[in-house]
C-alpha cells in the first residue's frame, strides 16, 4: 500500500490519472469540490488479500478509518487497517452464519455495527447477515425475493433495490425497483415494468436467451430507477432516463428536487461494443449462466435492444457525509471516465468533476451501483484498470 500526500504522484502506472487534485469544472458561484488522494492499496501488494477479481468489488468503512473489501467474486470480506495493511478476512465462503453464497453489498452502518445482504438457495432468497461493531456475526434474516443491486441504507433499517417477481396467475414477470424494510417488505414501489415468464421448455435455447436478455436490456435502456442514502438514512432516487433527483424525507415526502439542463451524451459504436464486452465479463464470473449465455449470445442480445444514439443522463449517485450530492451523468466504457455533476444540499449546481476507471458507480447485470462512499471526510472507491485489476483508493474531500 502507498500513502500519499497531497502533492505526490502514484507510481503503480497511474501517474497521469490519480496526481494532484480532481476538482469540479463549470461552477459559477465560485465553490469547488475536490477530491485528492491520499492512499492507495491493492493488486500491487504480494498477497492474496490484496486481489480482488470482479469489477463488481465494493468498499466500505468505519469510523476508525478501517476499510472493508466486498469481493463477491472470490465470497469473501476483508478488513484493512486506515494505512492499507490487511488485518483480517470478516466473512469467507460457505453456507453457515457469517460466511456468503453471492455478496451483493456490504456496507458498516453508522452505528459501527455492519450488515451483507446477499442471494443464496439458487438465487430466490434474499438473505441480510448482521455483525456487531467487532465485526462478529450476531444474526441473519431472509426473504423469498429474487434481488439485484441491493443499496443499504446507513441505519441498516431500510435498503432499495431492483427485484424481479413472477406472476403466475396474470402469467408475467415483474421488473420492479423499490423502497424495503429490513424485513424485505416493499415500502414503495418506484419501478414496475412486465414480460413474459421464463420458459422453461427452452432453457438451453440460445436464441430465446438472445431474445429475453434484449428485451430486458430495452427496458433498462427505457429507464428504471437507482437509488442512494445519505447519512441520516433519507433516500435519493432517480429515473435514469430523465435528469432529475428527488430526496426524500424520512417519512416518504418529497423534500427536495436536483435538476439541471445537460447536453445528451451519444452513445457510440465503440462503447456500445464495450457495453457488450461488460456484460459478458460479468456473465463469465457465474459459471451457471456463463454455461447458456455465450459472448455470440450476447453480442445478438445487445443487437436486439436496439442501443439509443444517445445515452440515459443519470447512471446513479453518491451523496458525501455533508450532503453534497454528485449524479453520475456518464460512464464511458472506452475512456473509462465517469463524469458526476455537483450539487450542494440546498440544490445549487457546483460543476462537473470526472475521475477514471469507474471511479463512482460498478457494473451489476445491466444496472450501475453506487460504489464510492464517504465517511471521515474522505472518499473511498475501487478503481478497475484497463487489466481488469482492482486497486482501493482514498480521496481527501473539500467543498470550498
């Protein structure tokens, strides 16, 4: 691990990307936001700790600094200290309480304590497990619910997700986003778009995988929403096929609306072509489904979505611990840029501050989730390099 002062460049081949400050760009009452970084651990360092596979990896942390590693690709979580040095491996693979199936988030609430939600019994139960501030497993609760890109919020009371359930009776398949208690009961229902129900006489076919894997590609591309939490537990929710956030109040009221005028992004061959790439890498990283959905699969898939010329204008969100909130407006998969708009808490528009390898949100099944967190007054995220290789990153944050 490297830590590093203001000023200093990095040497592990990212000096042209991460030296010096990343500030905003655009903002006309003359605050800026910036981001300097300060520490940097992973691939470099000789130790099977320090490897971490999927683009999906998350980050978290707690209030002494520590940092949590949420690598779902190798079912583990690992605890680091605030300099980078591994301490321990929090949770491993296995079936029994405090070990995973399928990590989908891992988040340390404000309390110190910690909670994972993840998918086991063949992916149709949703499963929490709850650890204490020791990070010693305390209890687990599950719901029959079929879950992708779960965001816990940072009381652990609440999270918001897209989920899909099957109908047998209307004979349609649901894709919904919603609000959850902890108890996995919806609170509200964001997003609830329909198909037709898998199957099954055809589970080997190729062809109808192309077909049903393009149908939900166009449905993402016709805007679902995403979802984050500030520090007190309000939610953020956004359509991603309009540019407008809403924050809403603990009891569900609308509180306060981000909107800005945005100049579309295209949406070029060659980030379509990476946008299939993507899909594919993620599909390779679950031997059941890499089995039925080849990279022919999904090249036809991505064909028969019919990809809009210009992209959605939201790809997510995250909010700082003072409530600065910064909406990921692009995510270029040649570049590897993302580009966040800046807003203060009170809505007024800071700038635009970009930042490489997929600095601010991860790829999960056609969807983008939060991956930058903040807390102590630092931003922490995992950059993915062009090798496919994972490195933590820690920013010192200012809104000046």
């Amino acid at each position: 691990m490297k830590l590093l002062g203001p000023c200093l460049f990095f040497i592990f081949g990212f000096q042209a990307l991460l030296a010096g400050e990343f500030k905003t760009i655009g903002g006309k009452d003359g605050r800026v936001f910036s981001l300097t970084p300060d520490l940097t651990f992973g691939t470099d360092e000789d130790e099977d700790a320090y490897i971490w596979a999927s683009a999906s990896t998350s980050i978290t942390a707690d209030h002494k600094g520590h940092i949590f590693i949420g690598d779902g690709a190798s079912k583990r979580v690992l605890e680091f200290d605030e300099k980078g040095g591994y301490l321990r491996t929090v949770m491993g693979p296995g079936q029994g309480p405090g070990e995973l199936v399928n990590l989908l988030d891992f988040k340390v609430l404000t309390s110190g304590a910690a909670t994972s939600i993840e998918r086991v019994g063949q992916g149709i139960t949703a499963r929490m497990q709850h650890f204490d501030p020791n990070m010693k497993y305390s209890r687990s609760q599950s719901g029959s619910l079929i879950l992708e890109g779960p965001v816990l919020s940072p009381q652990g009371d609440r999270f918001a997700a897209f989920y899909v359930s099957h109908d047998r009776k209307s004979g349609l398949t649901h894709y919904q986003t919603a609000l959850f208690s902890s108890d996995f009961k919806p609170i509200k229902i964001f997003t609830d778009k329909t198909g037709p129900l898998p199957d099954r006489s055809k589970i080997s076919d190729p062809g109808y995988w192309a077909t049903r894997l393009g149908d939900n590609l166009k449905r993402f591309y016709s805007g679902v929403h995403v979802f984050n939490f500030d520090r007190e537990g309000r939610l953020y929710s956004a359509r991603t096929d309009r540019y407008e956030v809403i924050r809403w109040s603990l009891d569900l009221k609308k509180e306060k609306a981000f909107k800005r005028e945005y100049r579309p992004v295209p949406n070029s061959d060659e980030e379509i072509a990476a946008y299939m790439e993507s899909l594919s890498q993620q599909v390779r990283e679950d031997p059941d489904l890499a089995a039925i959905v080849s990279d022919s699969v999904m090249e036809r898939a991505v064909k028969l979505s019919e990809p809009p010329p210009v992209k959605n204008p939201i790809f997510g969100m995250v909010v700082t611990s003072e409530g600065t909130l910064l909406v990921i407006h692009d995510v270029n998969l040649v570049t590897r840029e993302s580009t966040a708009d800046v807003f203060t808490a009170e809505g007024q528009y800071v700038g635009a501050i970009t930042l490489p390898d997929f600095a601010f949100v991860r790829p999960l099944a056609g969807l983008y989730l939060p991956k930058m967190v903040f807390r102590n007054g630092f931003a922490y995220t995992i950059l993915t390099d062009d090798k496919g290789d994972n490195r933590a990153v820690r920013y010192r944050v200012s809104l000046k």
